[in-house]
C-alpha cells in the first residue's frame, strides 16, 4: 500500500460542532454587496450539469459534459462481480460509497420536495439520481453483501491522475454479516428508499426494484448491527470514517422506507428505537456522518400534517435544532463568517452551508403548509424568516459575499479557476490522448495556470472563516468540490428559481 502523500490528501474526516458564542445581531441586517437577484435557473441548470463531470463508468451518448472519457470500466472485476458506473466524490477517484449513497438521498430529496420548481431541469436532476441508483442496485445485488468502496485510496491519493487514466489499485472492499456496517448499508436503504419515490410515476418498474432492494439492505443493516469503520478502518478511515455511530443511519433509514412504502413497521421501529438510537448523540448536525437533524425534519412533515402524533418529538427536536442554527442565538450550532456565511470548523465548510440551508428551507415549507412557526425561547422563526437565512446562504455562494466571486465554477464573472480535481486540472483525454502517469500530474498539480477543463456547476469547499478563498489547489479544504456539497443545492436552486 502507498504511502500517503501529503501532497494529494483529500478531504479531512469528521466534522466537530463548534460552539463560538458570536452574536450577530442580525444576519439579514448585514450590508450584501450590490448584486441584485441571480439567475437561479442557471445555476440550477450548472449545479445539475456538475454531476455528469464526476460519473465513473462507460458514460453515455447523451454526456454532456464532453471533456470527461470513460473509466473505471472494471470496476469490480477483482471481486467477480459489476461495479462499474456511480459517481467520484470530490476531486479524487474513488468510489465512496457511504457520501455517494448519502449523495443519493440528498438528490432524491431535492427532487421529491422541489422537483416541481425545477422546469425542464427536473429531467436532468432525475438522471443524476438515476446514475447514483443505478450503481447503488449493483453494489446491493449479493444478498447480505453491500459492495461500500472501489479503490484503495492511499493509492489513489498517491498520485495526481485522470480518471480515463486510473492505474492505481481497484480494491473493492464489501460489508457482510461477519463485517457489519449498518452505517454504510442504513444510509444505501435510506437513498434506494428515497430513489424509489422520485421513480414512483416516472418509471413504476424501476421504483419497485429500488423499493424492494431498500427493505432488503435496511433488514441486513438492522440484523447485523456495528460500524463500518471498525470492519474497514484501514480503508475507510480517516476518509469517510462514521466517527458519529451507526445508529442515527438506522433511523435515517427506517425514516425514509416509511416514507417511500407507508409500511406502518417502519413506524413502529422508529417509535420503538428512537431513545435508544439517539442517545449520546449529538442531534442538531447534518452531513454525510450525522442524520439527525435531517431525520428530526424528515419525520415532522407528517407531525406537521397531523399525521403521527407519536412521532411529535421529533418536531420539537427539529424546532429546537432550528432555533440552534439562527443567527443572534447564544449557544449556536454554527458560527457565521462576518460576510454572513454559515461555518463549521473541519474543512470542506460549504457541505454544512448547502445541507443546512436545505433543512431551513424544506422546513419553511412543512411549517407554511401547516401554519406554523418556530418557537425559540422569546423570539419565533415564521417560515418566511427560514426561507430569507436560506437564501442569504445560496446567494453568498453565488456572488453576494466579500471576495465577490461565485464559489460554483462557472456561474458567474469570478469563480474559482484552480479547484483540487483531477480531472478538471488535467488536459482532456480529447485534447491529450497519450497517458499520463500518477507522478506526471505533479507538473499540473502544481501549476499556478487556471484548470484547463472548466467543471461547470462544481461548488467547492468555500472560504475561510474570514471568507478569505486562495483559489489554490493544495488548499483542498477550500478548492475541492465534493457531490455532497452539490446533491441538497439542486433542491435550494430548483427552489428559488421558481420563487427568486
Ligand atoms: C483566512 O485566509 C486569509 C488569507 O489567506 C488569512 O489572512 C486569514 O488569517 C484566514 N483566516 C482564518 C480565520 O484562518
């Protein structure tokens, strides 16, 4: 196995809450710089578009993004089984498939709570669900197995190389009765689950299949029960490590096959499981590690809908975890830069922006369908107040911030031209055929020229606390985009581009 290179290192792993007490006295009070209304749709259209740059597989006719070739195309060759197809994560090339699988859910999301905003989109951001579900099916196939990673990632980290090139190792590493992982397979059922939904008219076969499958890989998650990263450490950590515990994944899970098959079980799981579950947690973070407050809102929207009376904790913990996350609160979830951005300490920051900004803003929605507000000690949160700190997130990610950039490659006058990905600072496999090898991309790893290949729609990890941006690939903390920053801003775009 190689050694890691400091050079090349990809994302840090797990988040952990930070509890600045800054007082703002009111974030919607600050002075943005004067760029008045963006063009949502066409950041919808390019956040959607950023997707098809990050497929791994034989890609189809219909790829628009023309600069990316196939890869991978053996991709689970070594273990005898099909694992071609799926998304990279970031700027690397493996295959993860805790955030992929997580990715899924978050898209379905977008498109199950915002489809209907997103016009003619609506059909691009299905195939990119379609893509994710697609691989999800084939790493499911072997009952008992969830196929969870291709790719050995310190050899992968090693070096600075296209996709169409990847000569680095293919290992594939699987979770079984023996090497539980309820963790990985919990978050798989939630996006097989959540998938199922967004096909349920569109493609009523392909729902079934997906819905069936999440039964399946949630009942193995359930029976087998521990971590994945105690089974695979030395592959999985400290990249997509669950340092949060397995068992926020199995609500998550059971949460969204409730939602997807109205199986009154899944119910009864989460009424019976949900101290246990929860306890020790903490509840009011959102990412590819923690679900709680993502499951908190999920479950209220019947709560809300007066539909589950027994499931009403979990609106009060969603109240709660919203009156967390205002600005001017004093114990905050999360800090604000002084340009207004949401900031969690531990790298990758717009992951938090994009994810929380989605909860704020499907939330708004269960609370004006349902005429609520959110009570927070003296104050209250009306839906419109949650609506207004979400979009104040997505525009500062569009432009409206100090740098005065668009931190989505693409969009805009000023976006980020040296992001940490492969492919993108490498020359095209159409401009440059001739291999080049894992040392070779130093030189263009290295090089202060913009990337050759523009990966439109790509939001990276954004600026520093001080909404300082290098716009420097070595700084992958910021330079790197990730397909979880992107997956619950397709919902926020589709959103505002109906409603600006
Ligand atoms: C953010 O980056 C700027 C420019 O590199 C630097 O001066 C500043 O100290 C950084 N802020 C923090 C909090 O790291």
């Amino acid at each position: 196995m190689a050694r890691k290179s400091p050079l090349f290192t990809a994302k840090s792993p797990a988040i952990s809450p930070s509890f600045f007490a800054i007082f703002l006295m009111s974030l919607l009070s600050l002075t943005s710089p004067a760029v008045s209304g963006h063009d949502y749709a066409d950041a919808l259209h390019k956040s959607i578009l950023f997707f098809e740059g990050q497929r791994s597989g034989k890609l189809p006719p219909d790829q628009r993004v023309r600069w990316r070739g196939d890869s991978a195309l053996h991709d689970g060759a070594t273990a005898g089984v099909d694992l071609t197809g799926g998304y990279y994560d970031a700027g690397d090339n493996v295959k993860f498939g805790f955030p992929m699988a997580f990715t899924a859910t978050l898209l379905s999301w977008s498109v199950i709570d915002f489809g209907r905003s997103m016009g003619g989109e609506v059909r691009n951001a299905v195939r990119a669900v379609r893509w994710a579900a697609e691989y999800l099916l084939k790493a499911t196939a072997t009952p008992g197995v969830v196929y969870v990673q291709v790719g050995d990632p310190y050899s992968d980290h090693n070096c600075w190389e296209r996709p169409e090139d990847m000569d680095t190792l293919r290992t594939v590493y699987k979770i079984d009765w023996s090497h539980p992982g309820s963790d990985v397979a919990g978050e798989t059922a939630a996006a097989l689950a959540a998938a199922s939904i967004v096909f349920r008219s569109r493609d009523p076969a392909f729902s079934h299949l997906l819905l069936d499958r999440a039964v399946k890989v949630f009942e193995f998650a359930d029976k087998h029960r521990g971590a994945y990263s105690a089974s695979l450490s030395h592959a999985v950590c400290p990249f997509y490590c669950d340092v949060n515990g397995y068992q926020d994944e199995l609500l998550w899970g059971a949460a969204w096959l409730h939602k997807a098959s109205r199986r009154r079980e899944y119910r009864e799981y989460i009424v019976k499981n949900e101290v246990v579950l929860r306890a020790g947690e903490t509840i009011n973070e959102f990412g590819w590690d923690n679900k709680h407050a993502g499951i908190n809102v999920l479950i209220s929207k019947e709560v809300l809908m007066g539909k589950a009376d027994d499931l009403r904790s979990f609106q009060n913990n969603a109240d709660d975890f919203i009156c967390s996350i205002l600005p001017g609160i004093s114990h905050p979830q999360v800090q604000y830069s002084p340009g207004g951005l949401i900031f969690k300490a531990g790298g990758s920051n717009m992951q938090h922006v994009t994810s929380l900004s989605f909860l704020l803003l499907a939330y708004s929605n269960y609370l004006s369908h349902s005429n609520h507000i959110v009570p927070c000690g003296d104050r209250s949160a009306s839906p419109a107040l949650l609506k207004r700190l979400a979009k104040r997130q997505v525009d500062y990610i569009l432009g409206d911030n100090p740098m005065r950039m668009s931190y989505m490659v693409g969009y805009g006058e000023r976006y980020p031209q040296r992001i940490h990905h492969r492919g993108s600072s490498l020359p095209s496999v159409r401009a440059h055929p001739a291999h080049i090898g894992c040392k070779a991309g130093s030189r263009y790893y290295l090089s202060p020229n913009p990337n050759p290949n523009v990966l439109v729609g790509a939001v990276v990890g954004g600026p520093n606390s001080s909404d300082s941006f290098p716009d420097s690939r070595p700084f992958f903390q910021e330079s790197e985009p990730t397909t979880y920053i992107n997956a619950p801003l397709v919902g926020l775009l589709g959103y505002f581009s109906a409603h600006p």
